[in-house]
C-alpha cells in the first residue's frame, strides 16, 4: 500500500509513492513516465521525510523504461544493487546505524553429472567450446542450474541435452565452493550421480564435440585427470560408490512458513525421515 504522507504529521509533505518492507525499510516502485526534475525534488522530500519516521533502507525499483531517473537517484547517494532483464534495483541507507542490506546474489551454482551403466563406464562428453575445447579431454557433462529449477532437476536435464541420455538422479556425492570466477562471483559445484535410463548417445552438437561410455579407469588415466583434483575425485568417488558403498545426499520434500513454493532438503539416504508435504 501507499505511505501514507499524513503519517509525520505534514501533510502538504510530497513523497513517492511506496511501501514498507518487513525490515523497517521503504520499497518505492514506480512504473509510470516521470520528468527527472520532478522525480529528483520528490525524491529528495521523500528521503527527508523517511529520516525523520527513522526508516532504514530505501529501494528504488525502475523498469527499464524509466532508466532516464537513474542519474538522478545516483546524485542523491543510491548505489546499483542489481539488475534483472526488466528492471534495475537502487538502494541507500538513511538510518544513523551501520547498513544491513544484504548483498546482491554471491553465486552461480553448477552441477557435474556422474552417471555410471552396469559395465563400470562413465558417460563422458568433449567440449567444443570453454577452456577444454581442442584438448581431447573427456569429462563428465556439466552446467548451469537455471533460476527456480532445482539441483536434481538440473542435473537430469544437462545430461539430456549434452548426451540424448535420460537418467534418473539418485544423489549429490560432494561439492565445491571457488571464488572470484564467473564476473568475480562465488560458485558453487556440486558432483551428483545419476543413473542412466536409456545407453544411445545423441550429442548437442551446438555444445558437445563428442560423447562416448567410457571404462572409469581409462577416464582416470588421462593425464589431466591425475592433476585436476576435481576429475580425480569424481573417479575416486565413482569407485567407492560402486566397492565402499559410499552414500551422499538425497533430496526430500520440505515445507516453509517462508514461501508456498516447495523445496528440497537433501539428507543422507541412509537416514530415515518422514516424507514432509
């Protein structure tokens, strides 16, 4: 709902209009055309008036097609806090006490996919672009997990798209955690196995120069393989999965007061739980 300018007691007061959050802060979300001028003196009324109702934060959110009031909001000490396709985040903290906005998303998040057949092979991909391209290094198909799609999902389906293969995900064996790479981001890795549902390879051409069922041992051997920890571990892990009876993580159903969307808490499958709905 709209702030209500009565609330300070000056009601000849202009300001945005805009909302509360639930951290003591103030969202203005403007959506219609509005002259630069008159937005930066309603701007700065505005910021003056919050000061004196001790509000905290101040987010500004602007569609793409009102970025002509970005100049002015950054004269008047917002900052960029992150972008969207639709739409630029600007932020400033007006409270006297030291600022507690969160930081815009920290990390990218990837899966390696490990699925093994019954003949002890691991389905391994060459890339034909990225740091691999031309070397002639097989490696298990990786990738993005895209927005609101979760970890076994992702996994299944970059297995799809790489090699034709369906596969059924049966758990998250490990992950990594590495900073400052993709445009100075934290990324997060996590190896995941999966078991195949079908053998016939159709490669993503656009992506993958090859793929093949390849003996875990021969995959090991590969030169680069004995020096990168990551290929080392994931045919370490592959053998102790298939002789140690090595266990990871699978995911359970779960329910939140924080959101109605469902999500997944991924336990240790030797551990019985209730199935929450």
């Amino acid at each position: 709902m709209d702030q209500d300018n009565s609330e300070n007691g000056r009601e000849d007061a202009p300001v945005l209009p805009s909302c509360e959050d639930e951290h003591g802060g103030i969202i203005v979300e403007l959506k219609e055309p509005m002259d630069p001028t008159e937005f930066s003196l309603l701007l700065k009324s505005s910021l003056s008036q919050w000061k004196l109702q001790g509000k905290k934060g101040v987010w500004i959110k602007l569609p793409i097609k009102l970025v002509i009031l970005v100049e002015a909001a950054v004269k008047q000490g917002f900052v960029y806090h992150h972008a969207e396709p639709h739409y630029l985040m600007l932020v400033k903290w007006i409270h006297e006490t030291p600022s507690t906005i969160p930081a815009n998303a920290t990390h990218r998040l990837r899966i390696g996919a490990i699925v093994l057949n019954d003949k002890r092979e691991l389905l391994v991909v060459l890339e034909k672009h990225g740091r691999f391209k031309g070397t002639g290094i097989w490696k298990i198909p990786t990738g993005m997990v895209e927005e609101g799609e979760d970890i076994f999902v992702g996994a299944t389906r970059e297995v799809k798209e790489e090699t034709g293969v369906d596969s059924e995900f049966i758990d998250v064996l490990a992950f990594r955690q590495m900073h400052k790479t993709f445009y100075q981001k934290s990324d997060l890795f996590f190896l995941c196995t999966l078991k195949p549902l079908s053998f016939e390879i159709q490669i993503q051409e656009s992506e993958i120069d090859g793929a093949q069922w390849m003996p875990i041992a021969e995959y090991a051997a590969q030169p680069f393989a004995e020096q990168h920890y990551v290929f080392k571990y994931a045919a370490d892990i592959c053998i102790a999965k298939l002789e140690s009876g090595y266990t990871g993580f699978t995911p359970r159903p779960t329910t939140s007061f924080l959101s109605h969307n469902p999500s997944y808490l991924y336990v240790n499958e030797l551990l019985t739980l209730p199935i929450s709905h």
